[in-house]
C-alpha cells in the first residue's frame, strides 16, 4: 500500500516542503512528527517508524533534516524506506548537496522531481540520470523538456534509446574491503571480505551484457570441482544486483545477464565471512615510563605475494592525548604527529609484498600524569593493492552482444583496499 504524503523538515521541525499525494490525512499532522520523536528519544525507544493516532511516520535523517513520509495503511514499509533513501540520492545528484541552503534554492526542481518521483503513492521513475534527461536545471531556471524520454515508459526505465559512441568500451573495477580486528595475541577475532563490482559503460544502442565469475555454486551445477577445474571458485555470499540483472535468470543457472545504464553504475554487491589472512601484520611494542616519555617500536610486515605492491599505506598509531615533542626514526616512508587525532600517521608510499620495516617513535610526558583512559585505541591501518583480490573473485568473460554486432573492448581490474582494520595494542 502506498505513501499519503511526503515532507522536508529543517531541525526544529517547520515543513520546507510538503507534497500531498493521497488527502487521506491532514497535512497539518505533520506537526505531531518532531514532539513524537523528542519524546521516544528521551524514553531511549527512538525507532525509524513512529506512530500516533493511526497514522505512521518513517523518516531518514540526512545533514539535519528530516525527510518524512505519512501513511495510515497497512504499507510495504521497506519500499517506503527504500523511496525516501532514493530521494536523497536524486536531490544530492541534482543539487551536489541534501541541506537547508540547497532545498531553499531549488524549490521548484524539488516540486517537479517529486511529482514524477511519485504517483498517488506509489512510487515512480527514481533513476536520476533518466530524471535529469527531462528536468533540467540552470541556476534558478526550470526546464522540462514536454515529452518525457522513452525510457520512463520502457520496460528498460534505467537507459535511453538512441545512445551512440564513437568508441564503445566497457570499465569493469572488482573492489574487495576487508575487515579484520585482530587481539594484543596475534588472533584474529573477526573477519570479512565485503565486495562490489562497479562498471563504467560506453555502449551503444541496447547492448546486452553477460558477466561469468567463477562462482562456486555455478561450478558445482556444470560439474567443474576439484581436480576438473583449474579455476578456484569462491562462495559468495549477502549478493545484491542493481535492478538491471535479470534475477530469475541468475537464480535459474547463475549467469548475470544484464542490460546496463549508461555511464557509471554499482552492478552487485557481495560479503564473504571467511577466515582472512592480515594482509599488512602490524607487532607494537610500547613502553611507557611514568611522568617522562612513552616509546614506541612498530613493526610492518606485509603477507601478501612479492608480485604485488600495497600503495599509499598509513599505519595510524594511537598516543596519550598528554603527549608532546615527538620524534620519530624509520627507513622507509616519514611519520607524522596529528595532534587533534592523537595519534602518529606512518605513511609508506609503496610497501611491496614479503617487506618488513620498523619504525620508532618517542613522545615526552608531563610530569604530572593525566588520568588514564579506559581502554585504549586500536592501530588501524588504510592501504590498496591494485590487481589483487583476497577472495580470489575472477571475472571469467564478459560478453557484449548487440544487433548492430559493433566490437567493444572490456577493461577489467581490481583492487583490494582496507576496511574496518584494527589492530588492538591492549
């Protein structure tokens, strides 16, 4: 069931803008929103769904303001969520930036684009590249083109007709975080690969595109385990598709079969929960002697292959917020003091695969020591490392089938880059 209404508030609650879909409730109600959310605040019981009098409000926060939606039906509650989250992503799109100053500005625009966000409720064109193809905006100007574009009533609402290139490529990036928090012990207590698959797409006409990855239950069904196939294959896990793929065909043989947006888009996304390897080790030695100095020996060690090169590496050292007159020894890279962090920021450049380097740090302590902190920081470490993945993900083939039977050439690479990575000293 669908929306009544949709509403922009600043902090205190004054609607900036409100659009009425439905007229089954007062648009005067939305005043009960902000006292109904100070009040389950206090309680400790704030929730994303709040009710009062039979009427529901869901709202995201986004930058101080409230974007809100009211029904009194029983509503598909996650399509309302997703639609309000959906509307944030259009505005920033269209104005750089979801606040006060550019709601202000853009009234108009924001009329328009949720009259064609939404209709009677429910729902409508929310792609903000086919949106910007018939509402246009210079300055304060509004320009709607008076045909709305084929694509708003195609079964393909994600991409127009007509698209030509002169050179047809396609940029396909393979990118893996990984989270990882490791004890004072060496144990690693928790661990996780999350991927996604960004795509890049200069094609022509309405291609057809065919992903194969070396998919561990696509390799069961065809019979290529073990010994019959060369290729590892890697269980993927949490799999989530832009709306593009064709689900019943994945679901069906597993193959990714899709028709693309044009330009840049986030084709899936995946998790793998598996015992990783630290890619970059980090051992802390630290000594604090009271009311004069602490000292600091740091060891990095990177286990991964020597063939691959970790750029662009910063080992950020927690250090008493009391501390002063650092200095700081290494042979590779340079360390930094940040004192607003308190902490010290190891940066090495380049760190290839099967290095190890030290560095050495010393910081003067007051002489009256500051009342200690509970619990201490962990190091956390950034770092890429291009043409690398930890799940061993491979992109198998990547067809590009259109009736005109141009050639495109695919470009494919990876990345591996840190996620939550922590390392506890205490």
């Amino acid at each position: 069931m669908p929306a009544s209404g949709i509403y922009i508030l600043d902090t205190k609650g004054k609607v900036m803008v409100s659009r009425n879909y439905r007229g089954d409730i007062d648009m005067a109600f939305i005043e009960k929103f902000l006292p109904l959310l100070n009040e389950k605040e206090e309680e400790g019981n704030l929730t994303p769904l709040l009710s009062t009098l039979g009427v529901t409000f869901a709202y995201v926060k986004f930058n101080s303001l409230y974007l809100v939606a009211t029904t009194k039906r029983n509503a598909n509650i996650t399509q309302i969520f997703s639609f309000l989250h959906k509307a944030v992503e259009v505005f920033r799109e269209y104005f750089k930036e979801f606040e006060e100053e550019s709601i202000r500005d853009n009234f108009v625009v924001i009329y328009e684009l949720l009259d064609e966000m939404m209709d009677f409720g429910y729902p409508q064109t929310t792609d903000s590249k086919i949106l910007q193809e018939y509402i246009t905006q210079e300055g304060q100007k509004l320009e709607i083109t008076p045909r709305p574009p084929m694509a708003v009533t195609n079964a393909v609402s994600w991409r127009s007709e007509g698209i030509k290139y002169r050179k047809n490529e396609v940029f396909l990036d393979v990118i893996e975080s990984v989270n990882i928090l490791v004890n004072i012990n060496g144990t690693v207590l928790r661990s996780e690969i999350c991927g996604v698959i960004k795509m890049r797409v200069f094609l022509s006409g309405m291609p057809e595109l065919r992903l194969g990855l070396n998919d561990k239950v696509l390799f069961e069904s065809t019979g290529r385990t073990g010994a019959a196939s060369k290729t590892k294959s890697v269980e993927l896990e949490d799999v989530k598709f832009h709306q593009c793929v064709r689900l019943a065909r994945f679901e069906n043989d597993r193959t990714i079969s899709f028709v693309p947006p044009d330009g840049e888009f986030e084709l899936m996304s995946y998790r793998l929960n598996t015992t990783v390897k630290p890619l970059i080790w980090i051992e802390s030695v630290i000594e604090r002697h009271s009311h004069s100095r602490v000292e600091y020996m740091i060891k990095a060690k990177s286990q991964f292959k020597r063939r691959s090169t970790a750029n662009n590496v910063e080992i950020i050292i927690p250090v008493p917020n009391d501390a002063d007159t650092p200095k700081f020894k290494t042979t590779v890279g340079h360390v930094r003091y940040v004192p607003e962090d308190n902490a010290a920021v190891w940066t090495i450049r380049s760190f290839p695969g099967g290095k190890e380097f030290i560095m050495k740090a010393h910081f003067n302590l007051p002489s009256v020591e500051s009342a200690e902190q509970e619990g201490k920081p962990p190091i956390r470490v950034k770092f890429e490392i291009p043409y690398f993945t930890t799940s061993g993900i491979q992109v198998r083939y990547l067809k590009i089938i259109e009736k005109s039977g141009y050639q495109a050439l695919p470009w494919v690479r990876y990345i591996t880059q840190n996620g939550d990575y922590e390392i506890r000293t205490n």
